[in-house]
C-alpha cells in the first residue's frame, strides 16, 4: 500500500518547517480499509496506550471550525486574558458536565497514524495544562500562547509531537512486525 | 460561518467560550458589529464576558489556536474601538420607536440604544432596542441620520401614547423612528409627519 497518508497530508498543508514542531513521522500512512468511525478511532486510540479522560468529548469538526493546516483544536488563548482550568471547557452536556470539547479533521480518520499521532498530541497538551491548573487557580494567556503554539522550541506542543511521534512509530514497528510473520 | 451557527456550536459544546469569541473576531467588523451585539445581547453571560475580549481585540492582542498564531484584523480592531464606545456613552440610551416590520411593537419608552455609524450612503444611526416583551432578544434598526435628535426628549404627548401608528407612506423600506423635535397634536396618536423613514 502507498504511503499516503496522502489524503491526510495532502489535504492539510503541513505548517511552517523548520521550526522542529511539526511531527517528523509524516506522512502518516492511510488505512486501506478507509476511514474510522470517531468512535472507532477512540477505541483505536485507547487500545494504543493512549489515556483518554473522561472530561474531554470529541467531534469531527463541523466545516469552518479549523484553522487551515489544523488536525484539530479544543481551545483558543487570548494572550491578554488570564485562564482557569474552567475556560478550556464547553457548555455543560446532557448530562451535565462540562468538557474539553476536541474537534478532528475528518482526514484524521482515515489513517491510523493520524488518529494516534493527532489524538496524543491534543490529549498530551490538555494533560500538561491540567496539571499547571492543579498548581495554581490562574495562568495569563500569554503563558499558555508561549505553551502551545508552534515556533517555541521545547514547550508543550514541541514535546506533544514527540510523544505522538513515539506512539506512531511503536505502532508502524508493530505492523511491520506482523506483516513479516504473514510472509514468514 | 455566521453568528448563529457559530452559538450553535457553541451551545452545542463543540467550542468553548473563548473558540467563539476568537471566531467572532474574525468576523467582526464595522458591518457586523450589530448583528454580533444583538446576538450576544439575548446572552447576559456571553455579552458580559465579551467586554475583554473587545478591548483586547482593539489593542491587537496574539490569540493561539491549533498552535497557530494570529492577530485581529484592522476592521476587527476599528469595530472594536467603536464597539467600546458605544458602551462607554449610557447617555445615549433615549427613548424611540417602533418597527413596523416586526410583530413587535416597540412602546413609548422603550429604550434604544443609539449607534453611531458610518457607511457607504454616509452617516447613520443604527438602534439597537430590547425588545419590552422579552429583555433577552433584540432588534437593530437603521435610520438616517435626521431621524432622530438623541439630545431631547420625547415631547410629553408622545410620552402619553403607548404606541405611535405607523403611516404605510412614511414606512418606505424597512424601519422608521420618531423624530421628537417636531410638536404633535396632544393625545393625537396618528403619526406625526416627523416620522422619518429610512
């Protein structure tokens, strides 16, 4: 099968290079069966290792609710604000409670690699503030900006795309694993 | 994406409230600046928390989402500005009107926010009411600028009236208002020939 994660990659146009923040296990390679359901790849997600709390809920992100060049998103920070753990939740669900709400790229779906390459990223940065927030009840939003956006080496985006850089190539390991037992 | 679906989303809890504020900043304009105030209007919460995120907004603030910078347009940061001064002048809140394209009729008394605007066909004054039946929603009107003198008060016969009839001449398009400088008959509810319409 081709490497493709070509419809993944082709679709969103990676982001600035050079700045050692993007994932470096691109292109990311797409299932052969096709895409995943969200729920499917949460299931994918979870059997891979990947904690998924129970305060945070996914989407497919409706159309106009990406950046360009964007796998997903669950927040927005205005350097000028100053942020409490409650301002990265969404309005209270059905039953009440309130979550981090994470919007996908559809084309995540459509290859294994991406949903645990993008799923670790975004839950690696949420788990990182999480825990800021334990320490202290406000953080400025400049702060948080410094954390999460790309171009600052070694903050919490960089160090989000390391581990999903990990997760992909264990699970690219694997694979390769159980395609040579089928041949042998 | 327009306001309302954006508050579907957000009501929805696919976005937090500050997702949605960053998107109505890339959509605010001089131009939207009145449909996004009366959106948010029907939403004390929403509209009080936008007040900061207005003002960062005219001072150019960084946002981050989805690890990208960006920065408000300067049509963002010039509806800012005019939006902080609309809520800087509470003395410009005076008495007005009535929509006649709306199955709301607007009392004597019901209060109105005046907007000072400019547009294409040159200044006007966009108004912004509540409506008296529920405080939550509201309706914008757009009326030239010689509709309305915001320095005086209604006369005290129009104060009387409940309602002022609209006169299907003087209703030429979409909106009028009473324009309170000129004298009516007292206890007269016909509509004064002052009644301007847009």
């Amino acid at each position: 099968m081709d490497g493709v994660g070509g419809d993944v990659n082709d679709e969103l146009e990676q982001p600035t290079e050079g700045t050692a923040q993007d994932p470096r296990t691109l292109p990311w390679r797409a299932n052969a069966g096709g895409a995943r359901t969200l729920d499917a790849a949460i299931a994918f997600a979870r059997a891979r290792g990947i904690d998924i709390p129970d305060d945070v809920r996914f989407f497919v992100a409706p159309d106009g609710l990406l950046p360009t060049n964007a796998y997903a998103k669950y927040c927005e920070v205005n350097s000028h604000k100053s942020y409490s753990w409650e301002d990265f939740l969404g309005r209270p669900d059905r039953d009440g409670n309130r979550r981090v709400p994470i919007k996908v790229h559809a084309s995540v779906l459509e290859s294994d690699e991406a949903i645990v390459a993008v799923l670790a990223h975004e839950l690696f940065e949420i788990q990182a503030l999480r825990e800021l927030f334990d320490d202290q009840q406000g953080i400025e939003g400049i702060t948080i900006c410094r954390l999460i956006c790309t171009g600052v080496k070694g903050n919490l985006h960089d160090r989000a795309w390391d581990r999903a850089d990990e997760l992909v190539t264990a699970l690219r390991s694997e694979r390769k694993e159980e395609a040579g037992d089928e041949r042998g | 994406m327009n306001v309302d679906e954006l508050l579907s989303h957000y009501e929805r809890g696919v976005m937090t409230r500050d997702e949605l504020f960053g998107y109505l900043t890339e959509i605010l304009s001089l131009d939207e600046l009145v449909v996004i105030r009366v959106a948010l209007a029907a939403r004390d919460d929403l509209e009080n928390a936008f007040r900061p995120w207005i003002e960062s907004v005219e001072r150019g603030a960084e946002t981050v989402a989805a690890g990208q910078s960006k920065w408000p347009s300067a049509e963002a940061r010039k509806a800012a500005r005019a939006w902080r001064q609309i809520e800087s002048a509470p003395g410009r809140f005076k008495r007005v009107v009535r929509h006649p394209t709306s199955a709301t009729e607007y009392p004597i008394g019901t209060e109105a926010l005046l907007l000072e605007m400019r547009n294409a066909e040159g200044t006007r004054w966009l108004v912004e009411v509540r409506d008296p039946e529920n405080a939550g929603r509201c309706q914008h009107l757009e009326l030239p600028l010689e509709a309305i003198d915001v320095t005086r008060p209604l006369s005290a016969d129009m104060e009387a009236a409940d309602h002022i009839p609209v006169d299907a001449d003087h209703s030429l398009g979409a909106d009028v208002a009473l324009r309170p400088k000129v004298s009516t008959t007292p206890g007269s509810r016909e509509l004064p020939r002052t009644l301007a319409a847009a």
